[in-house]
C-alpha cells in the first residue's frame, strides 16, 4: 500500500521513482459477451459467464478458464448490507486492492481459475482508467469489483466533501472500465489504509454501498518473499479459522505465491466464498466483516 501512489505517478507519467517498477504497457484482452438462446444478454460484473477470454500474460496454468469448481469452491453469498456477511468455520473471502495491474492481476486470475474460486478485486480508479481491459476481464471472468477510490488517499485525513469526490472519482473510473460489458453498479468498497470516519461510513451506507474490512492482514505490502507472505497470511488465518483475507494485487510477490497459498486452503479443508452484491440494497450496518458484531460498531479487524 505504501508503494501505491508512487505506482500512481508512473502510470500518469507524472513521476518516475526509485525502487517502484516501471509498469508494462497494457496488451488488449478481448471483452466478453454473452449468448443465449434469447440473444445477447448484459455481462454483470460478478456473473460467471462461459466466455472464451485470449490467455492472460505469464499464464500460471495451461488449461483456458472454464469456469469449473473444485474442491476450494464455496458457496455464493448475496449482499445487501454488511450483516449478510457472517461466514462458517474455515469460510473465507479473498478480497484484492490497488489493481489492476499488467502480469500480476492477470496471474492471480488464472490461479483462481485454477482452483475453481472467486475474489473481490477493489480497484483504484486511476488504474482502472489505465488498464480498463484487464478490469474487463476480471469481471468477464466471474469476480466481484469493488471501489477503492481514485487514487488511494486516506480519505479519513480529509475534508467530507474532498473524500466523497474521491469515493465518486474513483467509481466513475471503474464504471467507465466496465461500461462496454453493461455491468451493474459497484455497491462494494473499502477505504485505504481501512481509515474511515463516522460520517463517510454513514454517506456511503446511505447510498446502499457496503464498506468491507478486513479480518485477516498479508501485508503484502511489506518487503517479503512470496513463501513469507504465503505463511503470514496463513497463520493469521489459522488463529482466527474464517475470515475477510486482504491481498494486493499490485504485488508479483502475492502473485507468485497465490497458488500455494490456495493450494494450503484446500489442503486445511477451507472453502472460498464468493460474495456479490444482493439484488435488494437495504440496511444500514456498516462494515462488513466476517466477526459477528463487526458491523454494528463500525469496525472490522485489521489482522
């Protein structure tokens, strides 16, 4: 995360940095679309169509995505509000931020597909803008997309109106990035850094958008080897035995290290839940957390 607004800059040209690589020109990846014996059909952003996507840059894996499941794949879980997220002994949710980003998102798409599980990707605008093919093909590819505002700025460190606009930007970025596919709105967020403030929590609730924490931490974002990042996350997730996972996708570390990681998952017996937004977008809870009682407080664990 501390990285990101220097990986902002290089993708405006607006800075060039020491230590951040340089990102790789976007390669087109073809949109999707989907046909029924009705005709063509709206692509939502967290559907599972059976498209035939090109494969993605670095493929981990050499069979194309079919959308099958496996032993990882859970159950889907409808959200309207933050209490609708209560999950079982060894459930989890993989949740992705600061994307997309050229080899690294599409890596962890394909060990994804690999196993058969679906992710919640929150995505910066700006990079949203950038790279809007690889947003398309996140969604294409049955995963959920949240907002992460424009370019990652602590909105709890600014003015009310400064953080709304940079919540808005940063959803017209990404809604632009999946327009051609007709998706639905993103009803899903998470602030940077899961710095918050009362009033923006109760802004976007009233918007019918569910802020999500995080119940277990990678810090990924921490200079680690991909086996390091694997057994952190792992760890934590074990003391806890279910919970919110938070990755970046930003990162060839967490990349690298995805498929033994989810092949761990399966070997403990957990199951990865896919979330996606519920048709009705009522209630007003909060912050939604695996933890029961996380939402009513305003509050999720940061791992």
């Amino acid at each position: 995360m501390r990285c990101l607004s220097l990986v902002l800059a290089t993708v405006l040209g607006t800075a060039g940095v020491s230590g951040c690589a340089q990102l790789p020109r976007e390669k087109p990846v073809a949109d999707a679309s989907v046909r029924t014996t009705d005709g063509m059909v709206p692509l939502l952003a967290f559907a599972s169509p059976s498209v035939s996507l090109s494969k993605s840059n670095g493929d981990m894996f050499p069979q194309a995505y079919k959308g099958t499941e496996g032993p990882l794949t859970g159950r889907t879980l409808p959200v309207s509000r933050a209490s609708d997220i209560v999950l079982k002994d060894h459930e989890v949710i993989l949740t992705f931020d600061d994307g997309p980003m050229p080899g690294k998102t599409t890596k962890i798409l394909d060990a994804l597909d690999h196993y058969g599980v679906k992710a919640t990707f929150m995505m910066v605008g700006q990079m949203a803008r950038t790279y809007p093919a690889i947003v398309r093909q996140v969604a294409a590819r049955g995963h959920t997309i949240g907002n992460h505002t424009e370019d990652h700025k602590n909105l709890a460190s600014l003015k009310f109106d400064a953080a709304m606009d940079e919540i808005k930007a940063g959803d017209e970025g990404i809604s632009a990035a999946l327009r051609p596919l007709r998706t639905d709105p993103i009803r899903f967020f998470r602030f940077p850094y899961l710095a918050s403030t009362k009033a923006l929590r109760d802004a976007l609730a009233g918007e019918g958008v569910v802020v999500v924490g995080a119940d277990v931490d990678s810090k990924d974002y921490f200079i680690s080897t991909p086996e390091q990042v694997k057994e952190r996350a792992l760890s934590r997730l074990e003391a806890r035995g279910k919970g919110i996972i938070l990755f970046h996708d930003i990162h060839g570390r967490t990349a690298a290290m995805l498929p033994d990681f989810l092949k761990a998952l399966q070997e403990k017996g957990y199951k990865v839940v896919r979330m996606v937004p519920a048709r009705s977008l009522e209630g007003k809870e909060l912050v939604a957390s695996a933890e029961a009682g996380a939402a009513k407080n305003g509050t999720a664990a940061k791992g």
